[in-house]
C-alpha cells in the first residue's frame, strides 16, 4: 500500500524540504538555496510596485500569490484553496511567469481595457530587471511584437513617458480609444502605432529606470514550513482529493486539508467549523457567506451568491451591483444587477447599471447591444418620470377642484340656513342686515389680488396690501356678485371686494385678522 501512495504521490511519501519567504502579498515556496528564492520575491514586490505606480492605483491580488521554485515542469497560475499557485524553476522567474502575474494584476483592478493595451504592458513589465530596489524596464521579450513595442516606446521615449502614468490610469477607468490617446500624448492611437511599428523595426532600443520599492530581500528570512504544513502544501501541489485524503490520514487533526477536501467534493460535513473564505462560502448559507465576504473583503462570489438568497428583488439587485463592484470587468454581474433594479421599479439605478455593463464589455457588438438595452431602458424611465408628474399634477388639480366644490356647497348651505323660513320680502322695506357670529371690528376694502389655500383647509386672502385669514371657508358670509369665485391663486379677473374682519394678527399665517364677510362689488 505504501509504494502505491508512493508511486502516485510521491511528494506525500519522501517529502521535500520546503521554505517559505513572504512579503504580502506574495510568498516564494522552494526547495533550493536562499538566494534565488529573496531575489524571486523581490521581483515580484518590484513588479506590483511599478505597474502600480504607473496606473496610478495600489494593485493587489484578490488572492496572495504562492510562487513555488522546484525542479521539473512549470505549471501556470491556478486558484488553490485561498491563493493563487504557480510552479516555476528554481531561479529567475521565467519572463512567462511575470506576464501572467501582471495580467493578473490588471484584470482584479482595472476596468477592461483594450486586450492589445492590456498583453502589451504585462508583456513589457515581464522582463523587469531587479537588483534590489533598482528596477529597469526596457529587455526585450523573446517574441517582439507591436503590442509590446507601443508600450515599450510609450514608456521608454522622453517625448511620451512623462504623460504614459495619466494615460494608463484613464485606462484602469475604462477610459480608452483616440480620445484617451489625443488628450494625453497628443496623437491618435493609429498615429502612435505607425511610431511603433518603426520603433519596432529599429530593434525597439533604449530601457529607463523605475521608481522601485526600497525592499532588500536580504532581510527577508526564510521559514521551514512543519510537517503537517508541508503535508498540506504538497497536497496543494496535487490538488486532487486523493491528495488531501491522504494529507488528512498522516495528520488527521489538519483543518485546513479537510477544508481543502470539502471544497473540492462539496461534502458538508467536513466544511463543518469552517474558517477560510471559500470553505465558508461553499456552505452557500447566509450566515456562512456574510462571514465568507468579510474573510475575504475583495471577493466577489460570496456576494452573487446571497443575491440569490434575498427575497426582495431591491436586495438582489443591491448584492450583484456589490458584486459588479469588485469584479467590474464582470458583463454578467452588471447585467443581473440591472435587470433586478428594473423589476425593483428602480429605473435610474438600473441605467447606471447597463452603462457599467456596457463599458465593461470586451467586443464592440456586445457594447452595441448593451448600450441599446441602456437607451431602451432610459426611454422607459424618461416614460415612467413623466407618468409619474402627471398623476402628481392631476392629483393636485382634483385636489383643487374638490376644495373649490367643497366650498360653494358650503356657500350654498348658508345661503340656504339664511333664508330658510323667511317671509317675501316687500320691496319698500328696509333691508336691516344681521350677523349673529362675533361683531367685526375693522374692514379692508380693496382688490382681491389672490387666493392661498392653507393647510386644514383655511384660506388667506390678499386685499391689496393686507392679508386676512378664512378659518372655516363653510362659516364665511360671501354676498354681492361673483360669490362663489374663490379659486386658490391669483384672482383673474381682479375683484373689488370689502371684508370685515376680527382685528386678530396670527403669525403662524401672516394674517393681521380673520374675515366674517365679504362682499363682492358689482361687476363692471
């Protein structure tokens, strides 16, 4: 049984020595000398300080960066429980290694860019040369070609390299195309190209010196991983459940390889008590995802996932733009995010989501597409809004209307109590008028120039200067012409009235006295 393990995963068996040197976010892994392991770990602190310095933004990995030096075949970049693996030679890290890695960093911060853009700067930061904090960008890759050569006369001309930093920072924006290009080195982007394809035929001469990190990777010592550590580690190597089984039957108290396992079988119950971000989220509850977002706080997929446990399409959408957030260059992610705020009834949230989408889109058909999606859905909103200021309006129009009728019924109620039971009336008598509320103590006569509906139902009115309130439009005594024309607002046409009022100021309402009658002169 031993020689079978042994001839299927003979790291688990005969286990090598393992090293660790770390500088978050990155960790060299090898089996040989010192030396090759510091000067591997500074060149790759110098390659993350220097593309960062140039696009204008802090570069980090979602994942830490395992960089494992042994003997035998290269492996590229893999996630591998909670960081990304690669294996390369013992040594200078191959210029292929490098690449990947700044794409990497390209792709987890910056909005989607041109890919030729994109291949040519990781392309030109692979063959950094690093003696210590000195950094020298400018060798020449095994394959020249005009992806690179841009970057490299971009970066390496006096005439360009001043303004390449605004250049690549519009780019991690998602800023690109001529106007990217006119407003920040001057010329048009097939104009530069023409440059570089002569710079390229010319051998593409010249390097510069970049502003590298202060980091003497002398200092960084190295630390033998355990033996349950390296158990683990070589079963990441493998990466198989097979390994991890076997890593858990030589140390079975080791959480981590049975967190390992779990994740690639989806077993449950060995996610049990789980700790690591994609443990916890592959337990796929809401409690395990929230903490599964905040152990890793630069991890999208923990947020996607509670989006499709929230009931409320609002929340959805809310968790997706989250999502979206921190993977922008992520079509699907925006998408979702607008399609729920739109069934949210959401329309302005969601047309900033399919603009997102748009700019993240990597083929101009599929920003045509999008962006006649996020027109479709402004026009809808636009239709939406204006519905929407319609009904407001009309609401307040009814509203008005239903104040006015409110109050001729009123006018007509009184009218009615007033002359109820009253004998016909000989024209040769005396009218002797009658009041059986408060006596009025002052008058304004006057134009009334406007109207204003308060709250409560109460009534200002504007008698040239003076201002007087109608308590209870249903107890006003309104005679002479034109009695029942009292429409909140300005008073069209304008009407001479006389009201007697109570000398009572109220300044909550700005009224000098509350009106008991009033009477409408004559029309002219």
């Amino acid at each position: 049984m031993k020689l079978a393990v042994a001839l299927l995963f003979p790291a688990l068996v005969f286990a090598e020595k393992w090293t660790a040197f770390k500088s978050a976010p990155f960790t060299v892994y090898t089996t040989g000398g010192d030396r090759e392991a510091q000067e591997a770990l500074n060149t790759l602190v110098q390659l993350r300080h220097t593309l960062s310095e140039k696009f204008g933004k802090d570069l980090q990995p979602i994942w830490p960066v395992a960089l494992v030096q042994r003997k035998g075949s290269p492996q590229p970049l893999k996630l591998i429980r909670e960081s990304y693996l690669t294996i390369t030679p013992i040594g200078a890290i191959p210029p292929a290694a490098l690449e990947e890695i700044a794409l990497l960093l390209l792709r987890e911060n910056t909005a989607t860019m041109d890919p030729s853009i994109e291949r040519g700067i990781a392309r030109g930061f692979s063959t950094l040369a690093c003696n210590g904090p000195r950094v020298t960008f400018g060798a020449p890759p095994a394959q020249k070609d005009l992806d690179w050569a841009r970057m490299h006369l971009l970066l390496t001309n006096e005439k360009y390299s001043g303004s390449a930093r605004v250049l690549l920072g519009n780019f991690a924006k998602g800023i690109d195309g001529d106007a990217a290009w006119r407003n920040t080195v001057g010329t048009l982007q097939r104009e530069f190209d023409a440059q570089a394809k002569q710079h390229l035929a010319a051998g593409a001469p010249g390097s510069i010196a970049l502003n590298g990190k202060p980091f003497d990777p002398r200092r960084i010592k190295g630390e033998d991983l355990e033996k349950d550590e390296t158990a683990l580690f070589e079963a990441d190597l493998v990466n198989t459940a097979a390994a991890y089984k076997a890593a858990i039957a030589k140390f079975p108290e080791s959480h981590a390889a049975k967190e390992a396992l779990g994740v690639l079988t989806n077993d449950k119950a060995l996610l049990e008590g789980a700790t690591g971000a994609r443990a916890l989220a592959a337990l796929n509850t809401k409690d395990s995802l929230e903490r599964a977002w905040r152990a890793n706080v630069r991890w999208a997929q923990p947020h996607e996932q509670l989006a499709k446990l929230e009931g409320k399409n609002s929340d959805k959408a809310q968790r997706y733009r989250k999502a979206a957030e921190l993977s922008p260059r992520e079509v699907r992610l925006w998408k979702l995010a607008a399609q729920h705020f739109e069934a949210a009834e959401l329309q302005a949230e969601a047309s900033k989501m399919w603009l997102a989408a748009e700019r993240a889109a990597t083929t101009q058909k599929e920003r045509d597409d999008l962006r006649e999606t996020r027109l479709a859905a402004d026009r809808k909103r636009v239709d939406i809004e204006e519905a929407e200021r319609a009904r407001i309006e009309q609401e307040r129009l009814n509203e008005l209307a239903r104040l006015k009728a409110d109050l001729n019924n009123r006018v007509r109620e009184a009218e009615a109590k007033a002359n109820a039971g009253a004998a016909p009336r000989n024209p040769d008598t005396k009218v002797v008028e009658w009041w059986d509320g408060p006596k009025p103590d002052a008058r304004a006569v006057g134009k009334l120039l406007k109207v204003d509906c308060l709250k409560g139902g109460q009534l200002r009115l504007v008698i040239d200067t003076k201002q007087l309130l109608v308590k209870d439009p249903g107890q006003l005594v309104i005679t002479g012409n034109g009695t029942v024309d009292l429409g909140c607002g300005p008073q069209k046409p304008v009407r001479n009235v006389t009201a007697e009022y109570l000398a009572k100021a109220d300044k909550g309402t700005a009224t000098i006295g509350e009106v008991a009658t009033l009477t409408f002169a004559a029309a002219q």
